[in-house]
C-alpha cells in the first residue's frame, strides 16, 4: 500500500513540475511584442536609419569647423613659360618668367603648401542645412515608430489567432472524445438490441468527421504559428497558454486624440521636412564669406638669373605665407532656384492633401470600429447563455436516446450545436477583443490594449 502512496506522489509531483515548467516557458504577449521589437528585421533596419539620420545632423553642424590641407609635391618638368592668360580647367599651370626660347630640358621642382578654408557667415544656408537635417532624423523616427505600431498590430492580431486555433482544438478534440463515448454507449446499446445495427454505422462516421476536425484546426493552428514566428522573425518560440482572452472582456475607454496617431505623426514630419528643403533651395542664393590663410614653400631647378641647376629644385628655396577674406555671391543662382522651389511647393501641398487622407480614413475607420466593438460585445453577451442551452440540450437529448425516446438524428443535431456554440463563445470573446484593438488602433495608442491585458 506505501508503495503505490509514494508512486501516487511521485506522479503528482512530476506532473505539478511540468505543468510549472510549461507555464513559466508560455509565451505571453509582452514577451512576444519585445521579442519582434528587437528582432525583426523591418524594424532594426529603421532605427538604423535614424541612427544614420543623427550622424547626419552632426555632419551638417560640423560644416562650421575649417578645412586644413596640406600639400608636397616633387615634379619633374621642362620649364618653359609664356605671359597672358589659359583656362586651367583643362591644363596643369606652370609658373615663373617666359623663357627666352623654346628648351625641353627638364628640371627638378618642389612646393609644399598649408591651406586653410574656413566659412563662419553663410547668412543662413548652414543653419537650414542643419535644420534639414534635424527634420530628416525627425520623420526617420516617426517612420520608425509608425513602422513598429504597425508591426506591434499584427503581432497582437496574430497571438490572438493562435490563442484561439488552440482552443477550438480544444474544442474539436472534446468533441472527439464525447463522439467516441458515445459510440460505445451506442455499441453496448446495439449488442443489448436496444439500438439498431445502423446506429454504429452512423456513429462510426461521426468519429472520422471529429477526427478530421481535430486534423483541421492542428492544421490552422501550425499555420498560424509559422506566420508568427515570421513576425517575430525567430523559429525557437514557446506555445502561447493565456486564458485571459476566453475569461473577461475589456471595459470601455476614453478615446485618445487621434492626431496623436503615429501615421499621422509621420505625414506631419514629411511636411516640416519638405519646408525645411525648401528653405534650404531659398538660400542657396545667399552670398557666402569665406576666410582663408596660406603658408607655402618653393623650390626650382632653375635660380633667378636663369641659370639651371636642377638638383637644387629637390630643396624649398622660397617660403610664403598669406591671409585673406572672400565673399562670393551666386548672381544668377536665383534664376536656377525658382523651378525647384515651385517643385517643392506643389510637394508640401501634395503631402499636405495626403494627410487630409489619412484623417479622413483614420476617422471613417473609428466610427466602424465603435461600430464593430459594439456588435461584438453584444454577440459575446449571447454565447454564453447559448453554450448554456446546447450543453442542457445535448446532456437531455443524450438521456432521453438512452431511454429510446428519440432517434440518433436528434442526438447528432445536438451535439453538432453544442459543438459549435463551444467554438462560437471562444470566437465571440477573441472577437470583442479583436474589435478592442482595432479601436485603440485607430486611436493610435496600443498601451490602452495592453493595459487591460496585463
């Protein structure tokens, strides 16, 4: 007798510690929303684009700090020169005196040289360019965000698909197990000659179409399941056990500001980003101020008095420096300017009328989700009194074929709608909960759903 006490207390314990060990190993919805927040692809590659968007905005403010090149160059070359005027672009200038006559001998030559270039006052065009940066790491980031809302909605979405494929298996296999109880009632009854032969027959195929039932829904559930895992961008994911879904309903809420939706956030940032262009193209018809210093050293094979001695243009014989102010002022840029700053106009309105868009479909979308919410708690207000009567009406019909009182055919018809009011309450709640994300969806803020779940 200990014997089997202990063994009962072993079973006990072990089952107690796997079904521990499968709870803790459940897949909840904040670890599944963490879980594609950091691994999915789509989304890693958008905060690394805002990261880039932030470098940008250091490059454009360090366009303030000088540029600083030095230079030393040895050349060998012949040194004959001529006075007047040449357009350098396609020509690689030589210097000095013109030489009395035409002489291909080459000499050695050597320069080193410091420039500095510095431009403190650019009357506004380095500060719109920093502020166009500024605005392209702003609608970088509402992208981002906007792109994880989205993906955050899907998640969700698809962990209450998975929630509910595994308990309309539930479901399915209960019915398999009622269906296969009552075939052997139904086959006791038949040997006692109570029940005719035809009934097994009937019950028979009863069983297959519960089975292949519960081959359906495993069916839906795996496909789910791998949609999921895309989701969240992993293969090695735990199974989701959260009952909440199929216990309570969520209570009404306040609606948030829809402008706060991030799409909405997304236009607006593309809106200032194309204004901050804009003035960017403005004021490239500013004049720039440019301070400039030269220090410089030369050497020449050939001396002062013309003598060539071409070893001595290896040393730096001359030493120079200079300090300078430029301003530049594009005179005919203005004209270049004008078509581009109309182009960006039409674009600011463009994207403007988009947004017009989204606030229309964001508020059509709102008036069908109060509209989807409502009929959803309503229809989850009716399932369980509904459940309630096809259980009563099975457990009564079931008595009453027992007895002989009624046929098979009004037996299965009751366990067919038992059946389906078990799916339909489970479809019913996930339903009322679906709406209620679709509402705080459009509202544009997903922490008023998960507040209630948690």
């Amino acid at each position: 007798m200990k014997k089997y006490v202990y063994l009962y207390l072993l079973i006990t314990l072990t089952y107690s510690a796997v079904c521990q060990e499968q709870s803790e190993r459940a897949l909840s919805l904040k670890d599944a929303l963490q879980l594609a927040e950091q691994q999915y692809p789509l989304l890693k590659s958008k905060q690394l684009e805002v990261k880039a968007a932030g470098q940008n905005v250091s490059a454009a403010k360090r366009t303030l700090l000088p540029s600083l090149d030095a230079s030393y160059q040895v050349n060998f070359a012949t040194y004959n020169n001529i006075t007047g005027m040449a357009y350098s672009q396609t020509l690689v200038p030589i210097s000095g005196p013109p030489s009395a006559e035409n002489v291909m001998d080459g000499v050695f030559g050597t320069a080193t040289g410091l420039l500095l270039n510095w431009q403190p006052i650019t009357f506004g065009q380095r500060s719109a360019q920093i502020d166009f940066a500024k605005r392209e790491l702003q609608t970088g980031s509402a992208d981002a965000a906007n792109e994880l809302f989205q993906h955050k909605v899907k998640v969700i979405n698809a962990y209450l698909d998975w929630l509910t494929a595994i308990e309309l298996q539930k479901v399915y296999e209960e019915n398999l197990q009622r269906t296969e109880t009552n075939l052997r009632l139904i086959n006791s009854l038949v040997n006692s000659g109570i029940r005719p032969g035809v009934d097994t027959a009937v019950f028979k195929a009863e069983v297959s179409k519960a089975k292949v039932d519960v081959f359906n829904s495993k069916k839906r559930q795996e496909q789910i399941r791998i949609y999921f895992t895309q989701l969240l961008a992993t293969d090695d994911i735990a199974q989701p056990a959260d009952t909440t879904f199929f216990e309570k309903l969520p209570t009404a809420f306040d609606p948030n500001d829809m402008q706060l939706h991030p799409l909405l956030e997304l236009y607006r940032s593309t809106i200032e980003q194309s204004e901050a262009r804009k003035k960017v193209l403005s004021k490239t018809i500013m004049p720039t101020l440019g301070v400039w210093g030269a220090a410089f050293a030369r050497g020449s094979g050939i001396d002062y008095t013309g003598v060539v001695n071409s070893n001595a243009g290896l040393e730096l014989q001359r030493f120079n420096y200079g300090i300078g102010l430029q301003l530049s002022m594009p005179l005919l840029q203005s004209v270049k300017i004008r078509p581009q700053v109309v182009q960006q106009n039409f674009l600011i309105q463009a994207n403007q009328e988009r947004m017009s868009e989204v606030e229309l479909q964001l508020k059509k979308q709102n008036e069908e989700a109060d509209t989807a919410l409502k009929n959803a708690f309503a229809i989850a207000d009716e399932t369980p009194l509904l459940l309630q009567s096809a259980q009563f009406s099975f457990e009564s019909m079931q008595s009453r074929y027992q007895s002989g009182l009624t046929n098979i055919s009004d037996l299965l018809q009751a366990q067919y709608t038992l059946v389906k009011a078990e799916a339909d309450t489970k479809i019913a709640f996930v339903a009322v909960w679906k709406a209620f994300l679709f509402k705080t969806a459009v509202n544009g803020n997903l922490n008023t759903f998960l507040n209630q779940v948690n």
